[in-house]
C-alpha cells in the first residue's frame, strides 16, 4: 500500500485513523500493520495489502464467501491465471458473460464522464479490472474486496497495475462495515455487487456513508426479479451452486432496490434495464409493448392483438396486486417503461443514486428531528 491511503481509510472497529507499523519503501508498506490511533487495534498489512476487517461474527461469513470463491474457481479450472491474462483485456473479452459485463461497463462509464479529478472506489472489485479502468483515466482509485487473494482476488491487482503501468489502492474489507472516511468518494461503482450482501440496507447505508454530498453510488450488472417472482425460488434456480460453496446470494426485485436506496438518503434515482440505455423512446416503446408490460391505447391496438393486450393487462395486475409500492410517481415515459419492464420481466440492472448535496438532518437523524 502507499502511504496516501491512510488519508481515506479508517479503523472498521471505531473509526479512528490509523497509522503505519513497519518499514516504509519508498512511500510503499509491503508487509507489517496498520495501527489505530483510537482503540489500538492492529490490522496486518500482507503483500502491499491492508486487511482492514475486525475477525468476529459478522466477518464469518464473508471469510466463508471468501474462500468459497477460491475454491469455485478451483474446481472449475478457471483459478491460475499463469499465462492466461484474460483479465489484462478485461472486461473487453469477446465471450460470455464479459460481452455482457463489458455492455453494463460501457453505460457506467457514460454515467460517470470521468475526467481524472475524482476519487473512485471500487466496490467488490474482485481481481480489479473495473479499477484499472478507473486510473488508467487518472481518478485516485481504491478496490475494495473480501477476496485478498493472487489469482482471483485483490493481490492479482499488482499484476494488472504493473502490466497498464498505473497505481491504484488495494484494500481487504466488508461493504457491510467500510472501513473508508465519510464524504470521501466521487462515485462507489460495484458490479455485480450488491446481490452478495446479506444486508442491502446495510450496504447502501455504508456506501452513503463513504460518498461525498453530491457523488454518487453506479452499480452495474444486478439481477432484478420480477416482484411476481419468489426470491427464494430464483435463488434456487440461478445460484445454488454458489450458496453451496458458501457465497453469499440475493435476489432482490425493483421494490427492494428502490427501498433499501430510499431508505439510506439516496435520492435521483435511476434504475434501468442495461439494454433500455441505447434504445430511443419509440424502441423503448416498442419494447415495452413486445414484451406486454404496458398497456397500447386499445384504439391504435389492431384487433388481433387485443387478446394479447387484455392478458398483459391482467398479468400487470395480478403482479402487483396487494404489494406495497415504495416507488414514487415517475418522472418521465422512459422511467414509466423501464420500471413496467422490471417490475413485471425483471433483467440485468444498471443503477443510478446520489447522495444529496445537503444532507438533511431529517434522514440522517429522524429520531433527531421535530
Ligand atoms: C460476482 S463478483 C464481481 C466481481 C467484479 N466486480 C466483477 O464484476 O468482475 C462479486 C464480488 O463481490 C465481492 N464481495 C462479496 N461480498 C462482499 C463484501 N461484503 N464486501 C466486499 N466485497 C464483497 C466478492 O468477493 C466478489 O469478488
Ligand atoms: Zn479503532
């Protein structure tokens, strides 16, 4: 690590600031400890990397999702990247899912129109392609992970800097309990992130927490399930293989999203089927009613599809139908129909949240107010 990351970190257990135990090379610490400067905890500092997480029972589990990864990737004969380097391309790499991946980067990078000034954390950055991408636009990068591992962790971040000759922070944490100053980041972007939390109010509450007033959360490549659907039974579905290696999975719906976002203090919001962002209004219309998520003015509907049209209206209701809707009115047609397509088909999300410029009183401390 470089010594400038003690000015964005602090200590997970009370939040004081910490300082360096061990030889300094060349303002680099390789192998020694960060000390906190409040309660004394002492968190090692292992090939360059901060492993800066309290070992108790809220870390169980994601050292268990941990060392679930690694083995995944070992049985599947994808863990020793010797001579692979896929991921010095990434997430550039013409075969699935990265075409994927790389369409959701694409929009995230639209979003965020970087230009070198901001800090940006990477948010579950795995071997930290996204970070890369991040410095080699010059923004003061951190990536955060549970996995410190060489091969498909955070420590295969030393092989991906030296080969694009950039530098960017590497840092061992939980999402769940950042350990990061307040009102430090430009942007938190996370890809497929936040479905391996046990707690997205918690998560989202932490990534606030860490932003600066008027930067913004950019998740990328999230399932969203339709609300009809059980979550229980898409998780089943979709992911038992990682819950059986001891991965952490969710499968939140639109209503989920919105709220736990709501509910931290995040406000303009945008969440959007990825494809939706590079369709024009009457593609996104057309779409919207390929895929009967919307009702057509049954005027300019042809008569052979009023069946059609009759169906998707009692399947918009049936899906809806006594659930409590968090969502507030949208703001425009394109929202309306992004929002009718998750709701009711669900797909891979990209996500837009800022923290407001001034935070309220009111949602920081309701207890607090009047
Ligand atoms: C599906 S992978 C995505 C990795 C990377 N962002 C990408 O798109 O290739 C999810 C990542 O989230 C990390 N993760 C899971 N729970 C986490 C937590 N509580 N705190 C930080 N990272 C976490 C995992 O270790 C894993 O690297
Ligand atoms: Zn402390």
């Amino acid at each position: 690590m470089r010594t400038e990351l003690l000015e964005l970190v602090m200590c997970p257990h009370c939040h004081a600031s910490l300082a360096v135990q061990g030889e300094i090379e060349d303002g680099h610490v390789w192998q020694g400890a960060l000390v906190c400067q409040g309660c004394g905890v002492r968190y090692g500092v292992d090939n360059g990397i901060p492993h800066l997480y309290v070992d108790d029972e809220r870390w169980a589990p994601k050292a268990r999702e941990a060392q679930g990864w690694i083995d995944f990737h070992k049985d599947k004969g994808i863990y020793d990247q010797t001579g692979v380097d896929i991921d010095f391309i990434l997430p550039y790499y013409d075969q699935e899912p990265w075409i994927s991946v790389a369409q959701h980067f694409d929009v995230a990078l639209d979003l965020m129109a970087l230009d070198g000034s901001e800090k940006v954390l990477d948010l579950g950055a795995a071997r930290t392609w996204a970070a890369k991408h991040f410095a080699l636009r010059d923004c003061n990068t951190v990536a955060l992970d549970i996995v410190a591992d060489d091969q498909i962790g955070l420590g295969r971040g030393w092989a991906l800097m030296q080969e694009a000759g950039v530098e960017y922070h590497l840092v061992v944490g939980d999402s769940e309990n950042l350990p990061l100053q307040p009102d430090t980041f430009d942007f938190v972007f996370a890809a497929a992130v936040l479905h391996h939390t046990s707690d997205l109010p918690l998560l989202l509450r932490n990534v606030y927490r860490v932003l600066k007033p008027g930067g913004a959360l950019i998740a990328a490549n999230e399932p969203c399930i339709p609300v009809a659907t059980d979550s229980e039974q898409a998780l089943e579905r979709d992911a038992a293989e990682e819950l059986a290696y001891g991965i952490n999975e969710s499968r939140p719906n639109l209503f989920d999203y919105w709220s736990a976002l709501d509910g931290a203090g995040f406000v303009d919001l945008d969440i959007f089927p990825v494809q939706a962002y590079r369709l024009s209004d009457v593609q996104l219309e057309a779409w919207s009613l390929e895929m009967s998520v919307v009702a057509s003015p049954l005027g300019r509907t042809p008569v052979q599809r009023w069946p059609h049209v009759i169906a998707g209206c009692l399947r918009r209701w049936r899906d809806l139908w006594g659930k409590p809707n968090p969502l507030p009115p949208a703001r425009s047609r394109r929202e309306a129909l992004n929002r009718a397509i998750l709701l009711h088909r669900g797909g891979g999300i990209c996500l837009l949240a800022h923290k407001p410029i001034e935070t309220t009183p009111a949602k920081l401390h309701p207890d607090k107010v009047g």
